[in-house]
C-alpha cells in the first residue's frame, strides 16, 4: 500500500512539474512565434534594475511601423550581472549596437529587442515528460 501511495505521489508530482514546464515553454513558443516583424529600434533609454541581488538591464525603445511610432520596453534576458558596474559597462558595449524591434504586425504594441527562441524550456519540458513515462513504466512493473 505504501508503495502505491508513493508511486502515486511520484506520478502527481511528475505530472504538475511537466504541466508547468508544459505551460512556461507554450508562452514562449507563443511569444516567438508572434514576434515576426522586426523594425530599426531606436533606444531611448538604458536603465540597471536590481532583482534579487542580480542586476538585469531594461532598454526603452522606440520603431517605425506602418507611418506610426511605436514605444516599447524589454528587461533583456540573462546572463543578469552580478554586479552595477559591470551592468553599466553592459550598457556602453550596447549602446554602440545597432538594434531590431520584433513585433506582431497586427499589433505593435507586442514588442521586444529579444526574440530568443527557448530551446531550453523545451528541452527541459522533454527531460519532466521523459522522466514521468519512466515512473508511469516503474509504477506499472511495481504495482502489479
């Protein structure tokens, strides 16, 4: 009996850890597959936020789309510094860059600088799947 009700909570836990992973990697699909449109950016603004003892930078842009201008914001993604002043001399190798806004041409207010693709969260998703066909098999040769 004990083992069911192991072999049960191995299986819940499987499953609500493949569920988020599930739901964190079909956003970012989402949101890439979305941003298809990429414009000249003008940045106005580089800005060092702190969170949690690590230093991410958030760029304020600006791009033409469709005779309009378009405003956005993206906190660009990690590697987050460890420290401000390495996050400050971040932001003077980046502001000699050129950089694109991708945005959904139907609505450019859907902008980002970043259009990473997140092969990481699908890889990760494929690693709780994997692991919760292995219980699901451990749990059928054990309980029988």
């Amino acid at each position: 009996m004990r083992q069911k009700i192991f072999f049960l909570a191995l299986l819940s836990l499987g499953v609500a850890i493949s569920g988020y992973f599930s739901i964190r990697a079909a956003s970012s699909l989402i949101s890439f597959c979305t941003l298809k449109q990429p414009a000249p950016a003008k940045i106005l603004q580089w800005e060092v936020k702190e969170s949690k003892g690590k230093f991410p930078i958030k760029g304020t842009y600006s791009f033409q789309w469709d005779n309009k201008t378009w405003k956005g914001e993206t906190v660009l993604s990690q590697p987050w510094h460890l420290n401000e002043p390495a996050a400050i001399a971040s932001i003077q190798n980046k502001s000699k860059q050129g950089w694109s806004a991708w945005f959904h041409p139907n609505n450019p207010l859907k902008s980002s600088l970043e259009r990473p693709f997140p092969i990481g969260l699908l890889i990760r998703t494929a690693i709780c799947y994997s692991v919760l066909i292995y219980f699901i098999i451990i749990s059928k040769i054990n309980c029988n």
